[in-house]
C-alpha cells in the first residue's frame, strides 16, 4: 500500500476511534445525569450518542469501502482497537437507553416495568 493510502487509512480509523469515544462518553454521561433525575438532558446526551454512533458508522462504511470486501486494508492492532470501541459504545448506548428508562419509572413512582 502507497505511503500516501496508508496515511488515508490511519485518518480513516481514528475519526472512527474519535466518534465511538465520543458516543461512548456521551452516553456515560446520560446515565450520570438520569441518575440525577436530569431526564431532558439525560436524553439530550443520549441523542448525542446517537449522532457520534451514526458518524462512526460512516467511517465504518468509509474503511469497508476502500476494502471492497478483498482484503486490500490490513488489518492492524489500531483497526481491531477502534472497531471494538465502536461496539462498545453502540451497546453502552443501548442499555443506558434501558437504564435511564428505568430511573424515569423509579423517579415517577412505577412499580411495573
């Protein structure tokens, strides 16, 4: 691979890595503030999360399409790195989703879920 797609490449995965960082804190930051009885601003952060989450999608789809499905990328410790924060902050986005729902009912008082 050419110095200058390699570079190309690295770009590519760390705004990946910086979006799923982003959805991850976002969504940490929701349960923290539902926790707080905060619901606006807990779903705030959560749409937020939801915003960097669909961002790293598109590096996603960006890094799969410079592959073509062919092998051409290889596949680095940086790369392996980034799409497990990527799935790590699509499933902290998922429960805290669950979770603040749940401190919404106990904040209101519901005793059935």
């Amino acid at each position: 691979m050419p110095e200058d797609e390699v570079m190309a490449f690295e770009e590519e995965i760390m705004l990946l890595l910086v979006q799923a960082g982003a959805a991850r804190s976002a969504a940490l930051s929701a349960l923290r503030l539902a926790r707080a009885g905060q619901f606006a601003a807990a779903e705030q952060q959560l749409a937020a999360a939801r915003e960097s989450v669909h961002g790293a999608h598109r590096q996603q789809t960006a890094l799969i399409g410079l592959d073509e499905g062919s092998g051409k990328l290889p596949v680095t410790l940086i790369l392996v790195h980034a799409q497990d924060h990527l799935m790590n902050a699509m499933l902290i986005q998922d429960l805290a989703g669950e979770i603040i729902e749940l401190y919404r009912r106990t904040a209101a008082g519901e005793t059935d879920a």
